[in-house]
C-alpha cells in the first residue's frame, strides 16, 4: 500500500529534492506536487492525501492560508509545514492555522537546545534538520539509541 502524500512549495527543486531524500529513506511513498496554494487545492480535489507539507513562505497569500483551507475540507489529511525562520510567532499562527507538525529548515544549532521545549508547549511533533540526519544515519546503520533533550523523533527512535 503507497502512503500519498503532496509537496507544496514554489520551487521545483525544493519539492523534487524533499521527495528524493524520503523515497530513499521510506518505501512505499507516492508524491504529488504543486507549486501554488491554488495547484494544492485542485490536487486536494482530486485525491486523498495522507500528508500535506507546506512551505510557510509560499507567494500570494501564504502558506497559512493555505492550511485554513485545507482544514475545512472535509477529509483534510496532516499538515506538516516548514520554514526557514525561527520566528515563534509564524511557528504558532501555522499550529493556530491548523498544522500538525513542524520542521525548522536553516534555523542552524541555535534552536536545537529549544526543540523539546517548543514540542510540550505546543504538543506538536517539532523537528529539526539535525536531530532528523542523526536519526537517519542511526536508523542506517541500525543504531537504536534514545537522545533526550533534542525532540521526540530521537527521544523515541522508532
């Protein structure tokens, strides 16, 4: 059984490149892809995703507004959204908006430390680029090792 799941974000090779790194990571993922908030909804329209993700810095009107709108939809599938700001206002107008989860691309070390924190307060998975290629190259070479402090993903190793 494939795990659908749709890629919205405005650069071809950001999306290409995400669905690339989880197809070599996770089997049985199939990937849909739109550029705009008005190329999601009409994928949106015509399937059903199991996973959205979305770039909070879409043009137009954004990537929150995106969220709303796939929110009232009737089967509205998870909402991961990424961002490269650090900004903890955009960060809780995206969970208010309805997101699921986040994923902090380019925030660098300075937040690692607050990942865990950012998970109780906002009870949202939170992830960050380098606890997930520590857990990726655990998970590669069968290391099962629990890390506290940094995020569920790696508290938990599954």
């Amino acid at each position: 059984m494939t795990r659908p799941i749709l890629l919205v974000d405005d650069h071809a090779a950001i999306r290409r490149g995400i669905s690339d790194i989880l197809t070599a990571e996770i089997d049985g993922l199939e990937f849909g892809f739109a550029g705009s908030e008005a190329e999601a909804m009409n994928a949106l329209g015509s399937k059903t995703w199991e996973l959205v993700t979305v770039d909070l810095n879409l043009p137009g009107r954004g990537g929150l507004d995106l969220i709303r709108n796939i929110k009232g939809l009737n089967r509205a599938p998870k909402i991961l959204v990424y961002t490269m700001h650090s900004e903890d206002q955009l960060v809780i107008r995206a969970l208010r908006a309805g997101a699921d989860g986040i994923y902090m691309l380019g925030t660098g070390w300075r937040c690692l430390d607050i990942v865990h924190l950012l998970e109780e307060d906002l009870q949202v998975p939170v992830v960050h680029a380098v606890p997930a290629r520590v857990w990726a190259v655990q998970k590669r070479l069968h290391i099962r090792q629990k890390v506290k402090g940094f995020g569920k993903l790696l508290e938990e190793m599954p």
